[in-house]
C-alpha cells in the first residue's frame, strides 16, 4: 500500500511539471486519469467486483484511446502496452461474468427436466489475472530518474536564475549609467547642433554672397569676353591696316627707289652731255689700249636666265630694229616657253616683238612680263628693263625669279648698289635661283665699290656649284694678290 501511494505521489508531482510544459498538458491528465482507471478497476477485480472492474478498464481504455489519436508521439510504447492490458482484462473479466450466468439456474426449471440434465463437474475457479508490471515499474523508474535529472537541472536553473539576477542588476546598473551618459551627451550633441546650425547660418548666408558675387562675375566674364572679341577684331583691324601700311611704305620706298634711279639716271644724261660736248670740242678719245686697271674697273655684262653668260669682251648687242616682228606661236606651245626658245637661239629682237604682241591681250601677266624684261636685258637695254621689273618686283615681293632680273638690269644699268641688294634679296628667297645670279654677284664684290673679295670668292664658288663654267677674267681678280 505504501507503494501504491508513493506511485501516486510520483504522478501526480509528474502530473504537476507536466502542467507547466503547456500544450502537452492534457495529455498527462488523460494519462493519470487512466491509470487511476487502471488501478481502481484491479482493486474492483481482486474484490470480485467484476461490473466495477469492467466499467473501470472500459474508461481506462477510452482515456488510452484518446491519448493514441490525439496525441500519437506522447509514449506510444506505454500507451499500447496499457490499451491490450486493458482489452485483455475486459475479455476475461466478459467471460467470467458470461459463466456465472450460465452456471446460475433459471428459478422456473422443473425438478424433472433439472435431474434429467447431467450437471457439469465443478471447475476450478479461474485465477485472477496479474499484470505484467516489470514494463510500469520499468516505466516509472524512468519517469522518476527524468524527474531526478530535471530536479538537478532546475536546481542549476535555479543558480543560473540567481546569477542572471545579478547580472540583470549589473546591467540595470550599466542601463542607469549608459541613460545618464547618453542624456548628457545628448544634451552636449544638442548643444554642439546649435552651434553648427548657426555656422551653418552663416556659411549659406557666405555662400548667397558668393553666388552673388559669382554671379556679378560672370556678368564681368561676359562683358569681358565681348571686349576680347572686340580687342580681336580691333587687332585684326590694326594687323590689316599695318599690313596696308607696310603696303604704302613699300611703294613709297619704290617710289624714293625710282624718284633717286631717275635722278641718278638724269644726272647720268647730263653727265653724257657734257661729256659729249667736251669731247666734241676737245681732243679725240684715247685708244683702246687701255691699262689694264682701267679696263676691270667695271664688270662685264651681267648674265640673266636663259641667256648664256657673256664674257668680258663680249660686243654690245644692237639695238632692237624697228623692223622686227613678232613670230606666231605654234598651236599648242605656251608663248613664254616659245619666247625663250627665241631668245635660246640667238633671235632677241624677234622674241621682244613676240611677247609684247602676247602682252598687249594680258599686260598684267606676271611670266609675260618678266620675259619682257629677260628680253630687254639681252637687248642690253638696261633701263628700260629697270623700269619694267622694278613695278613687277613692287607687285611680286617675294618672287625670287623677279629680283634675280632686276639686279642683273640694274647692274646693267650701272644701279651697283640697287643691283647687289635686289640679287642678296633673290638668294635668301630662294638659294637654288640660278648659278649666273651668283655669278653676277660675285662680279659686283670683285670689281666694283666697295670691293669684296672673300663674298666674291664664296658667291664664285656657289656659282661654280650649280654648274657654271669657269671665268678666266673673274678667277685672275679673284687670285691678284692684296695690294698692302
């Protein structure tokens, strides 16, 4: 009995737990409700009480039947092993109420039917039926060393609980402190907030004024832009009416150029005249046999392009008849090209006559005119070629070609200092001019004022580079020895 009570004891404290492990705790009322069944139905059964014990096992089972269907993980083990105990004793417990019935006599038998009916030999009451218990003393062993495990475990939740406490009062503490320094820092934040919020103040109202200014700026930008525009163009003004004045200053150096060539060339006239009375009033010429001194103090004739150079002792050439006339071009040939094949073959006269006639339709040409001159130049009528290429070197100042012609009419015509500039000008245009213009240069160097015999000797030489032949006259001027 003290057993069965300290079972008891044992559910209902596992029944008590059980309760606090929410939802399963339906379960283990059903569970206890069974075997209370279970044990009051035994007691019913070992009483002989077999209609109390067979309501109780049939309660008993229903309770295990519900705990199969609704809860099937909750020990099934147990819970079938108690359902066929159970199914087990209401069969026995079926049949011995089904014996006692038979063996109880109806009342209204007769004694005669009754003796003739041979009466069954006394059978031994059947044994009541023990459970099994090794599997519930199994069961509940367990149950008890789960609930000594979780006594421990709760007596260490317990610690754990006791030592969360302090730490829960640790870090209220922390909570308390951590408020406190956050309320203060708040307060500081809140402060240093103002204070940004007026730098802030001030640096948009700094920033308006800067966009004022960058505003007011960039209308500056703008005028000033227009007013570089305007400067340009001012300086592009200025660069056409330097240019236009460098025009007028070229022509008025020309003009100068031409006003002192014919006042030279007038002074020259009356020279002659002079000259020519006097020696018609005086004595006749000298001989031709002169010193030689006399006779290189002037140079020969100067070479100009597309004649060959003439030496030293070459005869003027005639003046140009007033019979000649021009030659017709042949179809398909250019009238420069024609003109100097004249003037290649000797036929000077006739080339003249061929390209004035050309320049009579084009007086402006430029190739036409400068042939002019070439031809007049062969002519030996120096003057008149000044004349020409001088306006043609006005209009063209940068054609070497041009410059080359006129310092070789101008040395014709005795215009030595005109000549030499016009030919240094010719070569720093263009270096590859021609091997007579550095001839003739040299020749200017070599015998005439002032004299300059190394610019002779390296003007020579580059002559003598682009092909010319050897001038005896020339080299015996250039080798005479210095006079001291």
């Amino acid at each position: 009995m003290n057993r069965l009570l300290f079972v008891f004891l044992s559910i209902g404290f596992l029944a008590g737990l059980n309760t606090r492990a929410n939802p399963m705790e339906l379960a283990a009322q059903l569970q206890t409700e069974a075997y209370v069944y279970v044990v009051q139905a035994d007691q019913s059964l070992a009483d002989g009480r077999l209609e109390e014990a067979m309501e109780n096992y049939q309660a008993a089972r229903e309770a295990y039947r519900r705990l199969s269907i609704e809860f099937p993980s909750w020990e099934p083990r147990i819970i079938q092993y108690r359902k066929t105990y159970c199914d087990n004793q209401i069969a026995e417990i079926g049949r011995r109420i089904g014996e006692r019935a038979v063996a109880r006599p109806p009342l209204s038998t007769p004694a005669t039917v009754v003796a003739s009916i041979p009466r069954p030999a006394p059978s031994a009451p059947p044994s009541p039926v023990v459970p099994d218990r090794s599997g519930e003393i199994h069961y509940y062993q367990s149950k008890i060393n789960e609930l000594e495990s979780e006594r421990l475990a709760a007596e260490g939740l317990q610690d754990q609980l006791a030592e969360t406490v302090n730490e829960n009062r640790l870090l209220q503490q922390q909570l308390e402190e951590a408020r406190h320094q956050l309320e203060q820092r708040t307060h500081v934040e809140e402060s240093t907030v103002a204070v940004l919020r007026a730098e802030v103040a001030e640096k948009d109202a700094l920033l308006q004024a800067q966009q004022s200014q960058l505003a007011l700026k960039q209308e500056q930008d703008l005028a000033l832009n227009d007013m570089e525009a305007r400067v340009n163009s001012l300086r592009m003004e200025n660069t056409g009416l330097r240019q236009q004045l460098a025009s007028f200053q070229v022509e008025l150096d020309e003009a100068v150029v031409r006003a002192e060539q014919a006042e030279y060339l007038l002074r020259e006239a009356e020279e002659q005249h002079q000259q020519a009375l006097q020696n018609h009033s005086s004595t006749p010429a000298p001989s031709a046999m002169e010193s030689p001194q006399n006779a290189s103090s002037s140079p020969p004739p100067p070479a100009s392009t597309a004649q060959a150079r003439p030496t030293a002792t070459a005869a003027p050439a005639p003046a140009a008849s007033a019979s000649a006339t021009p030659v017709p071009v042949p179809s398909g040939k250019n009238v420069v090209d024609f003109v100097r094949q004249l003037l290649h073959e000797g036929r000077n006269e006739e080339a003249l006559a061929t390209v004035q006639q050309a320049r009579e339709q084009i007086p402006a040409d430029l190739p036409l005119t400068l042939t002019e001159g070439i031809c007049l130049i062969r002519l030996q009528r120096y003057h008149e070629a000044s004349t020409l290429l001088l306006d043609l070197a006005r209009l063209n100042p940068r054609n070497a070609e041009v410059h080359a012609n006129l310092g070789a009419a101008m040395m014709g015509a005795e215009l030595y200092t005109e000549a030499r500039e016009n030919l240094q000008k010719a070569i720093r245009l263009d270096k590859n001019i021609g091997a007579e213009y550095y001839f003739n240069l040299a020749q200017l160097y070599a015998f005439i004022e002032p004299v300059n015999l190394r610019q002779a000797r390296k003007f020579y030489k580059q002559a003598l580079d682009y092909g010319l032949t050897a001038d005896p006259q020339l080299e015996e001027a250039l080798n005479a020895p210095t006079p001291p």
